[in-house]
C-alpha cells in the first residue's frame, strides 16, 4: 500500500495470513485504496467515525504468519473463481497481493519443530518487529484469523492440528491451529515472556523465515515492560494463539482475537496482558447467525415474548467447515453463541446449534434458526430465520474497522480490554452487553472518545 500523508504508516499483521478471510481483507483494502470499489461494510467509513484519527486504508501494510504456501495472488485467483471476489480484482491489485505475500514467515509450531515456547514466542515477536522497522510504522496491529482450537480444559494437555493456518470465517482455516506448547517448561533461559524491544525501538529484528516454494491452494508504541515476570512452569504448552498473543505483547503490538481460540484468555498470559500498556479486543468475530441472534433476542426479552425453544443449524464448507468438524472445535464455537442468547434473554432455552462441514459450499454458508417461543394467553409460535452468506465477505470489513480502531487506541495511550468493541465479537471483552444496539451504542461514544483526544 502506499504511504499515507499522515503521521506514520499502520502494520496488519494477520496469524493465518493467506487465508479466505485475510486474503479478501488485503485485495479489498487495495481495491477500496485505488477507488475501484466502495466501502461497504465498513463501518468505520460511515459519518460517525470521520475526524477521529483513524489511519486511512491507503495507509495500511500487511504481513503476517501462516504455514500455508500458496501465495495470496494465487489464493486471490481462487477466491475469485468461487464468486468471494469480483472478477478480474485478482489482476487489477496483483502489486498489493504480492508486496503483502513477501511479508507473511512460516508459522507454526510445524511437525518436529523442536523450539520451546519462549523460544517460539521470541521468534514470532523479532518478525513482527522486524517487519515494523524495515517499513518504518508507527504501530502494528496483531489480528488472529487463524483456524478455530479446540477450547483449552485446564490441566489438560492442548491437543490439535499442527501448525497455524489460514483461517475463512473468522473461526478456521485451510490448514490446522495446532496446540503444542508450554511457556518456559522447557527452555531452561529463565525468560518467559520478558518483552523484547518495542515497536519505536530502533534495534533491528531477525526477518525471520521465509516463506516456502509457493503451491496452488484449494479455495510508535510501547513494549510490554522488561520486568514482567514469566508465569509459572506448567506441564502443558501453550495453544499456538496463545502463542502468537504473547508474541504480540513482546512485539509491543496491539492484539485482537477474531476466532474463538484462547489467544490472550490463557491464564498464563493475564497478568502479562494487564501489565503490557497494550491495548487489545475480542474474542470470536460476529459475522452472521450470532449477529443475527444479538438483534432477535433482546427483541424476545423486551416485548416480554417467552422463548422456549432456541434450534439452529450451520451449514458451511472450506477450511472453516472442515476445522469445525472437529466436536472440540465446534464446541469452541458454540460458546459465543450460547452465551448471547444466556445474556440477552436472562435465561438458556431448550436446543443447541449444530454444524455441518458441505465442503461442496467453499466460503459460503447457511445457518438456520428454529425459534419457539408464547405470547399473550400462552398462543404458541414461532420464528425461521436463514442465513445465507460469503463469510470471508463479511469478515473482511470487520477486520479493517478493528485495525485501525485498536491502532487509534494505542495512539490515543488506552490499553487494556476494549469492550467498546463488542459490537464485531461473538464473546467480548467484559464488562460489554450481548445486545447489538448497547453495542453499537458504545461503539459510538468509544469514537466519541476518540474524537476528543485528536
């Protein structure tokens, strides 16, 4: 992208980066940049978020982590042929796609992969400052658009695929989000998570790996301070994304969580994350059926309708079907779900959603809701909904309003947990309602907020 006349350049630095969702995020980022497409769905384009010091689409850089190889003007060729971009965009902003493709290093841990998790952690924040320097930004932000984990059950070892892949939909990938890790158990250093040099530092970092043969594929800133101390030993390895947070708050770089994997929420990583001066959000983008359900149930709770019953089904394929096949994924997924309809309408009802991996469906999706509930004199109802939708589509925009919000709260010197963002998370950060107007709402006053410190 090229350079912005404002104050610095932003880094995106995606976990899982040649993904359906990353992928559509960049090619949409410069297809907007050069006006060859309108902003739709980015609600940071809107009236209430002008003037507010966002850095501007033209002013973003990508990079990022994947073990995935094929290269995203290849991917974006893919992406295309199934209908998720429009015909032709691939070759109009092939430069973007490749100058953002040099800039993704292998992920991991990869199979065999011998390295301990501070030794992973330190490698994956010297990339992601290494990747700061050499283009001269002024933040970067750490987005997670990898595949979805299974959720991590205390004192119990972490179990997956290996590898961080690209991830579609906001919850999972084309290649597996493997979990095999421990932080410190194993390196003897002592270091833990001790922060290295943050974004403004000028020492220059390893560039890291670089990435492998490509091959066609389906479908300034504060560091976290020196004397944090490392969370105690334990006989589990940490999830890759919590390996990749802790890397983020090495790095000294904002972080938001867009899938329902641990990221931040380790126990290991809280007090490290409190005391990091960074600013982070999420977990678990609301791209569709949760979206949907945040707007239906406080409409139930405040017409005083009694819901008895709440069903859903989703239908879906590519790499975010297939991850999602896994019953320990899925129910990672499911959580955001359950606890919107827990928060909004005070109480559980009968039924569960399930998920069905149609890997004939690629990046597109339907999730259909069952609703049962009475009204006055106990008059039994219900209520269908269908969604039918391109989850890449509707992830992307989502993840270019969070870079540059959260790259405008580092500015601003706010840090911790941003519940103001609830309104793109399934699962937000506390202290944030389930409802999506409260959530809107708020989303405004944070620009409000904002505004004023401009």
């Amino acid at each position: 992208m090229a350079a912005s006349a404002g104050p610095g350049r932003t880094g995106v630095w995606l976990i899982g980066a040649r993904g359906s969702v990353a992928t559509t995020a960049i090619a949409g980022c410069a297809a907007m940049s050069a006006g060859l497409h309108p902003p739709t769905g980015l609600v940071t384009e809107t009236p209430p978020f002008s003037c507010i010091g966002l850095p501007t689409l033209s002013s973003l850089v990508f990079g990022g982590h994947d073990t995935m190889e094929c290269p995203l003007p290849k991917r974006a060729e893919h992406l295309a042929a199934g209908g998720v971009l429009p015909h032709g965009l691939p070759t109009a902003v092939h430069a973007e796609l490749a100058a953002a493709d040099a800039e993704i290093r292998t992920g991991g841990p990869l199979p065999g992969d011998s390295r301990t998790d501070d030794e992973l952690i330190t490698a994956f924040a010297e990339e992601i400052r290494d990747f700061t320097h050499r283009h001269r930004l002024a933040r970067v932000v750490v987005i997670n658009v990898a595949s979805t984990e299974p959720a991590v059950v205390p004192g119990a070892p972490a179990v997956g695929a290996t590898g961080v892949g690209s991830a579609s939909a906001g919850s999972s990938s084309d290649s597996g989000l493997g979990s095999r890790s421990s932080l410190g158990s194993d390196s003897g250093s002592g270091s833990g998570l001790r922060s290295g040099s943050g974004v403004g530092d000028a020492a220059s970092a390893s560039a890291g790996s670089a990435p492998t043969t490509p091959e066609p594929g389906p479908g300034s800133s504060a560091s976290a301070p020196a004397s944090a101390e490392p969370p105690p030993s334990s006989a589990d390895r940490l999830p890759p994304s919590s390996l990749y947070a802790a890397a983020a708050l090495r790095a000294g770089a904002p972080y938001v969580n867009f899938t329902p994997s641990t990221g931040l929420h380790h126990p290991a990583l809280a007090a490290l994350a409190a005391a990091s001066g960074l600013p982070f959000a999420g977990r678990d983008g609301k791209t569709g059926q949760t979206l949907l359900r945040s707007v239906l149930g406080p409409m139930f709770a405040q017409r005083a309708l009694a819901v008895r019953a709440w069903s859903g089904t989703n239908l879906l394929g590519g790499g975010d079907g297939a991850a999602l096949a896994d019953p320990a994924a899925a129910a990672a997924k499911n959580a955001g779900k359950e606890r919107v309809l827990a928060d909004t309408l005070g109480t559980v009802p009968e039924g569960e959603v399930h998920i069905d991996d149609v890997p004939a469906l690629g990046d597109w999706k339907t999730a259909w809701d069952h609703i049962a509930f009475d009204g006055f004199l106990g008059t039994r109802m219900t209520l269908q909904t269908t969604w039918q939708g391109c989850d890449s589509a509707l992830a992307a925009p989502l993840i270019l309003d969070l870079a540059r919000l959260l790259a405008r709260a580092h500015e601003a010197g706010l840090d911790g947990p941003r519940p103001e963002l609830a309104f793109y998370f399934k699962d937000p950060d506390p202290g944030a309602s389930s409802a999506l107007p409260d959530q809107h709402l708020a989303l405004l006053a944070f620009a409000d907020r904002l505004r004023e410190t401009t």
